[in-house]
C-alpha cells in the first residue's frame, strides 16, 4: 500500500509539509505534494517528492493532482 500515489494538498504549508516528511518516514515511496503557493514559498521540500504548483478550485489542476501517469 506504500508504494501506491498518495496526495496531499495544501503540502507548501507548515502542517502538510510536516506531513509530507511523516509519510516520508513511514515509507510511502510515492508521493505528490500540491499547492497552490509558488515551489520558492513552500515550508519545506523533498527531492523524492513530487512537488506541484496547482490552483485545485480549478477542475484540470484537479485532475492533474490525482492523474496516476
């Protein structure tokens, strides 16, 4: 089950960030981290995470969010 897509928005953020490390820590090895903040403004970023920059009151950035290619 870690290996599956696991996203989580709001990720640029001091609570998902911490987020992004405690799955980190606990083996997900397939993480989407998405916010709607510009990369530079993130709390805290992962080199073996992907990190997008998406507005997800837009339909397209949603489907991008959770799109599994």
């Amino acid at each position: 089950m870690k290996d599956v897509l696991t996203v989580a928005t709001g990720a640029g953020g001091f609570i998902g960030g911490a987020l992004i490390s405690d799955l980190r820590n606990k083996g997900f090895t397939k993480i989407r981290a998405v916010d709607i903040k510009p990369l530079d403004e993130w709390y805290q970023r992962f080199d073996d995470v992907e990190n997008l920059v998406l507005d997800l009151n837009l339909r397209n950035h949603c489907e991008a969010a959770v799109n599994h290619s």
